[in-house]
C-alpha cells in the first residue's frame, strides 16, 4: 500500500512538472491592433469591421486581443462607444486597450470614458512564462510630446518587480509611443525594463511597420488598420512559438504571409546596425549673473496646469486629482498647507481672488476653495469634465463648463449671472475678458465674443480650414482696442475687427500654431512658431505688421504654453524643458536655459518680481533675482 501510494505521489508529481512545463512553453498569439482613427461612419469604422470579420471566420486562433491606441480621431464618446461596438465584434475573449495620443490629447470626457468602458488606461496579463504589461504614454489634454506620467512609471516598476523578478519570466511591453525621443521621459521607462528580462516593446503610432532599439530593448511598430493609403484594411500578429517570437503584418482577405520579422529570444542581433536615440541633456545653457532657476519642487505626480500664486503661497493641482496649498518659505523652499482630493487628473489652472482659489474638475465640477484651511465654498456640477482654464475679473469668473455652456459665475456663491449656450463643442483654452468682452475659442471651428457683463453673443466667427482638428480651441486670445488675434492648428493668425467680427487679414507665412501672448495695452500680439521662433505682431495694424522675429533655438515647438511678458521680458516655455526670455523691445534673446525634458505648462509672476513655472514632469520653478535665489 505505501509502494502504490509513494507511486501515485510521483506519479501526480511527473504530470504536473510536465503539465507546467507545457503551459510555460505553451505558443500562442496576439491579435496586435493600432491606430483604427475610428469615426462612426467612417473608413476606420469600416475597416475594422472587415477585419473584425476575417478574423471571425480565421481557422488560426487568438489567444489576445491587444490595442495600443489611437482608437478614435478625437476620443469622443460617440467615436469610443462606435470602436468599443466594433471591438466588441471581433470574437477573441480576451481584448486589452490603451489610449493614445488621440484619445488623451482632445478627449471630451478628458480620457474618462475609455477608463470606464475599460477598467482603467493600462493592463497586464500573464500567459505561461510570459508576462505582458501596458500604459499610456500621452499627451494630456493638450498637443505635446508624449509622456509617462510618475504614478504610471511607480506602477510599472511595481508591477514588473511582483511579476517579473524571475529571470526566466518574459516581458512583453506594449505602448501607443515607441521608447525613443517621441516619447520625453522614454529614457525613464528603459531604466526600469532593462532590470527584467524585456523581450520586446510593441507600439503603434506612426502608420508604419518599423524596428527600433530601445536603449537595448527591441522595439516593433506595428501596421495601421489602414496603411499607405491603400483602401484595404489589415492588422498586426504577434506569433510566439518556442523560443521565436514574430510580427505578421496581414492585409484582409489575402493569405498570412511571410513575418515583417522574426527573431530567437534573447538574441541582440535583431537590433543589430540600429541605433538608440540619444539620451537627453536634462540641464544646458548659462544664466546670466542676476538670474537664478531654482527647483522649488518635484511633485509625486505629473502637473498638467499652471500654478496660483499669492504674496506667501502657491497653489495647483496634479495629476493624480490633489489640489495642493503650499507656503513659500524664506530658505527657498515650498511647505504643504493643506490639500484637497479630487477625482481624476486636474488639468485647469487655478484662479485666485479675494481669499478664493478656483479650478475646474475633470469629475464634472468648478470648484471654490478657502485659501487659508481648504475649505470647499462653493461647488457648481456641470455635465462635462472642466479642462480649462477659468479667469477671474471684477468678482467674477469666466469659464466654459467642460462642453457647450460658457457661464459668469459670481466668485462669492458659485451662482451663474449668465449663461451661454450657444456652443456646440468642447472648451479649453482660457478666455480673453477685456474691453467688455469675453472672447474664446472651442474645439468646433469657431470663436466667440460674448457681451462680458450680459452674456448678449457680439459675434461668432469660423476659420476657413474646416475640421475640429483646425480649431481655435486651445488659444487665450489677444484683445485690442480694434482688433483681437488669434492662432490655431491649421498654422493660421488671424485679426478680427472686435466690433463687428469680420476678418481682417489673414497668414500661414510663419507655421503658428496655439500660444501667443500680449503687450499690457493688447496692441501687440506675440506668437509661437512651430520652428522655434516668437513673432512680435501688430494688433491694431489693418495689415499684417511683423515688428520682429526671434529665434529661440528651439528647432520644433508644437505645445500649448501660452507667452507671458513680465516687465520688459517675454517669457517663453518648449516641449523639452527650454525657457528663453527675449526682450520685447528689440525682439533679441536675452538667455535661454534648459531643465528637465518635458513640456513647459505655464508661467505666472508673483508680487516679489518672480516668475513661476511648471512641467509636466511634475516640477515647478522659479525664476528670480540670483542674489535671493541659489541655482
């Protein structure tokens, strides 16, 4: 009887080493999808139905689904709702999403909508020896580089440090941006892969079937759903067999032929002959001797807005929904107040007025704060995520409420004095008040001049660029006795009479793009090209008048940080950690230096002669007098 049982111990002990072994090495594959651009109704809607149907019908099975995002055109409920439709379709059990740059950047739910239909915006999944892991890389909520947010890079490392510490576990990492310079902070994430044993990064985003070499790490690209204009849609196969692994890229209704690549595991030579992209500079250029930047502070968390400031504290938000009441110390540094937790990312930059610090939610709310303990005044529930900016003027503040209402709130109760509903689109950019009048933009081709002290709409004017894309949405525009100039992203500036609203002129001659700034009278506009240089225009001229162009340095500059002129200085902020101050008188640079690698979000100045800055890789700086403050 011990014999017989002894037997059966080694027995079920055998089977299940080799039923082990079996799954550990067990092959499988990935239905690898990307950027689809689906709009209901259109190619990309289409086009993932076919292969959603040939997918059906495919005698080859698929163990995963995986996405890596640009689902959608402009992430909006309808094109999410439509894709999850089509996605829901396709008869894989197991499908896995993430956003990308499409989604975060215009999303009118401001991404919480894909974070709802999904369960969150990154995943992991184990499949035998195989782990895979994903995140999102961005941008948020406004044109910049990508980027990894801090929570996501401490969850990545969390997460393959509990699941991946064995050597004999492989890594499969997948994100919309590949890991280099597209990506500002991709040298952080290959710090934290290198540590396992990454056996390939998988990404979308630039409609091409690519190899790359990530800091070490190989890298794929995979193919859109629609490729090089050819009307024939496909998709992407991640084949794992043994110790090969391969990419397959498929055109519907034609046979699987042969992988883009395939290559043995472990083995360097797949990258072999491609370069990594260098490594960023995270501190260049000379100040001069009365100029100091100092780090006042690095956040646990990415900071998407600019910062309220008063005679002894700042006050912002993050990315993980803490608003934050910090006091600026003597000795330089910042102390925490107070803070007050709110639900999703905080992308508005606060206002600050008679005791009250307001910022708008991505959880559908305009809020008021007592300044000194935290205190929530006043709350106004709104129907849509608050993205942007509100603007406080005579005990009012101005701001849209997320999507179609622009509202007057008095600052004291949170009533509306008015309301605007005559907007079909989503706000974000702040509101230019001046002269009587509140002058914005939305992501709806158009721009709006409203009665400031009635809400009566002067005039409504649309570019000549059709497509949301193209729109005015995220600009603060500058107001003139005469005129008032705006930019946009189909590379326009424009000057509206302000009374009438009939356009005066009109140029794409120096490739603008979203932020500008404005002289203290509003005749002059200031502008950023998306080659680096700032342009002086006039703003009451009947003629398009460039008073001068500086070149800053930078070689391309697509981001959203408005220009703000303190004294005589304009203050100019880059995708990658560049601030340049030029002198608005003859248009020369006065310095340039450089810290961090990340987008620059806002500037604002304080009552002791400093400029204030944030990034978004959750830091904030000070620009002061270098006998106050150390570098």
């Amino acid at each position: 009887m011990q014999i017989r049982f002894f037997q059966s111990i080694a027995l079920m002990l055998i089977l299940t080493l080799f039923a082990s072994f079996c799954f550990a090495n067990d092959d499988f594959r990935i239905l690898f999808l990307t950027d689809t651009h689906v709009t209901p109704g259109n190619d990309g809607e289409k086009g993932l139905i076919a292969v959603g149907d040939e997918v059906n019908h495919d005698k080859e099975r698929y163990d995963y689904l995986v996405m890596t995002g640009d689902l959608t055109n402009m992430g909006s409920d309808d094109e999410l709702l439509c894709f999850k439709k089509c996605l829901d379709r396709i008869d894989v059990e197991k499908k896995y999403v993430i956003p990308g740059n499409h989604e975060s950047c215009w999303s009118e739910s401001a991404c919480q909508t894909l974070i709802k239909l999904w369960g969150n915006d990154r995943f992991e999944f184990k499949h035998g020896d195989f782990y895979c892991i994903a995140f999102s890389t961005g941008p948020y909520m406004k044109m910049a580089d990508g980027h990894v947010k801090a929570e996501d890079l401490r969850w990545l490392d969390k997460k393959l440090r509990e699941n991946a510490s064995d050597p004999q576990t492989k890594v499969l990492v997948f994100t919309h941006y590949p890991l280099n310079t597209g990506l500002d902070n991709w040298f952080e994430v290959t710090s934290i892969l290198k540590k396992y044993n990454v056996i390939a990064a998988f990404c979308g985003h630039g409609h091409n079937l690519r190899r790359y070499n990530n800091d070490g790490i190989p890298g794929f690209m995979g193919r859109p759903t629609l490729f090089g204009g050819d009307p024939v849609p496909g998709y992407n196969i991640i084949e794992i067999k043994g110790d090969q692994i391969s990419l397959i890229a498929r055109k519907c209704g034609e046979p699987e032929g042969e992988p883009f690549t395939t290559f043995t595991m472990g083995d360097p030579s797949i990258i072999e002959g491609l370069a990594c992209d260098p490594f960023p500079i995270l501190e260049d250029g000379e100040l001069p001797e009365d100029v100091s930047v100092t780090e006042m502070r690095t956040d646990e968390a990415s900071i998407f807005g600019g910062i309220a400031i008063d005679d002894q504290n700042i006050y912002y938000g993050n990315s993980i929904g803490i608003f934050k009441a910090c006091k600026i110390q003597t000795n330089g540094t910042l102390e925490d107040r107070w803070q007050f937790l709110l639900k999703g990312s905080i992308y508005s930059t606060p206002a600050l007025a008679d005791g009250l610090v307001v910022v708008g939610s991505s959880d559908n709310e305009i809020i008021a704060l007592d300044v000194n303990d935290g205190s929530k005044v006043w709350s106004l529930i709104t129907k849509f995520p608050v993205t942007s900016d509100p603007v406080i003027v005579d005990g009012a503040v101005y701001v849209g409420l997320g999507k179609n209402e622009f509202c007057k709130i008095d600052l004291k109760t949170g009533q509306k004095l008015w309301s605007y509903t005559g907007v079909n689109g989503r706000f974000q950019g702040a509101p230019a008040i001046a002269h009587g009048m509140a002058v914005f933009g939305a992501w709806n081709e158009h721009l709006y001049a409203l009665d400031a002290e009635t809400g009566k709409e002067l005039w409504i004017w649309r570019g000549t660029n059709p497509g949301s894309l193209y729109s005015p949405g995220n600009v603060i525009p500058v107001v003139s006795e005469s005129q008032v100039v705006i930019v946009a992203p189909d590379r326009h500036m424009t000057a509206i009479d302000r009374k009438t609203g009939k356009q005066i002129w009109r140029t794409n001659k120096y490739s603008v793009r979203e932020s500008m700034g404005t002289s203290c009278d509003g005749s002059i506009a200031y502008a950023k090209t998306m080659k680096g240089h700032v342009i002086a225009v006039s703003s009451v001229s009947e003629k398009f008048s460039l008073l001068w162009d500086c070149e800053t340095g930078v070689e391309y500059d697509h981001v959203a940080c408005p220009l703000f002129l303190h004294k005589k200085a304009l203050f100019y902020g880059s995708p990658l950690g560049v601030v340049a101050a030029i002198d608005t008188e003859t248009g020369k640079k006065l310095w340039s230096y450089k810290r961090g690698n990340s987008s620059i979000n806002r500037f604002i100045s304080d009552n002791h002669g400093r400029v204030w800055y944030t990034m978004i890789e959750g830091k904030i700086y000070c620009i002061g007098d270098s006998s106050q403050n150390k570098k």
